[in-house]
C-alpha cells in the first residue's frame, strides 16, 4: 500500500523517473509469464505466443513489465479453474503504436463499472486481495508514455484490457 501511494504521488508530481531504451517485446512478455507462473492457480493457463519477428520498441522496460504484470495479475485473482488468460501485443501501423492486451475468462467487468476501475481505491470486489491502487498507476503510468489504457467493451466472455504505446524510432533511423 505505501509503495503504491508513493508511486501514486510520484507520478501525479512529476517526479516518477522513466529510463528508456531497447525493449525486445516477445522478451519481455515471455518474462512476465515465466515470473507468474508460480502464481497461477491449478487448472488456469497463462499464455503468450510469442510472434515470429523481433519487435523492438523504445520504452521504460521496467514501467511496461509493471503495468503488463498488474493486469495478469488482477486476471489471475478473477480467473476460475479452468479458465485461461492470454497476454498479446500487436502493432498498430494505422496509429504508429503498439497494443498490448491481457484477455481473461473470468468474470469479466459490467460495463457501467468498467471506468472505475481507472480511479483511485476502486475495488469492485471486496474480498479479493489488492489495495484498488493499481489500475489507477497503470492508466498515469501509461499515459505519462504517451499511451491510453481501457477496457474493451466489446469483449464479452471475460475482460480484456488494453493500452497503447507509441512507436519511437530513433533519430539515426528518421533521417
């Protein structure tokens, strides 16, 4: 909790430090499934399929595994037996950004409350474990990089959540 309202704080300051680099995408998503199997519940599948090319974006390593991680995580603790979610990323040339998706079989969100779940100790759930901070870093963190964050209404056996984030070249690649 006191790490979250620090970040919390940290971000809406200004003062929340993003380091940015070479990120191998696949290397990154195959990571974060690797580090949560352990708490992945019998008889749910975590899945990534890792895509064929090397994809390579400019970003904070480190703040993408934190927003990636927390949306597996709050589909692992909705996602019953027998249940799977699925992390993905594509690119989108049209709006030159990449979109990263993790899609659960859970108990999906209504639509009236899918908005709160962006906002500050919104916990629609009670009695499941979190602080209802997370979502809300997630949607500053993402759109301090440039990105937006949501939840598609249109996907019904569960939820999906998405965000954005630009693709950077770098300056010798512009010219």
């Amino acid at each position: 909790l006191i790490s979250d309202i620090l970040d919390l704080s940290k971000i809406e300051a200004g003062t929340f430090e993003f380091t940015s680099g070479d990120v191998d995408v696949n290397m990154l998503c195959e990571d974060i499934v690797r580090s949560s199997q352990i708490k992945v519940p019998q008889g749910v599948e975590l899945v990534f399929d890792p895509h064929p090319s090397d994809c390579t974006v400019i970003s904070d390593r480190n703040r993408l595994h934190q927003v990636i991680s927390n949306f597996v995580n709050n589909a692992l603790k909705f996602t019953p037996d027998g249940g799977s979610i699925t992390l993905d990323y594509e690119i989108d040339e049209e709006d030159q950004c990449m979109l990263f998706s993790v899609t659960d079989t859970g108990a999906g969100i209504p639509e009236d409350k899918q908005e709160l779940v962006f906002q500050r100790f919104e916990k629609l759930n009670e009695f499941v474990q979190g602080t209802g901070l997370g979502l809300a870093i997630c949607k500053l963190t993402i759109q301090r990089m440039g990105g937006d964050i949501w939840i598609d209404k249109n996907y019904k056996n569960g939820a999906r959540f998405v965000f954005s984030h630009p693709i950077k070249k770098r300056e010798s690649e512009e010219k």
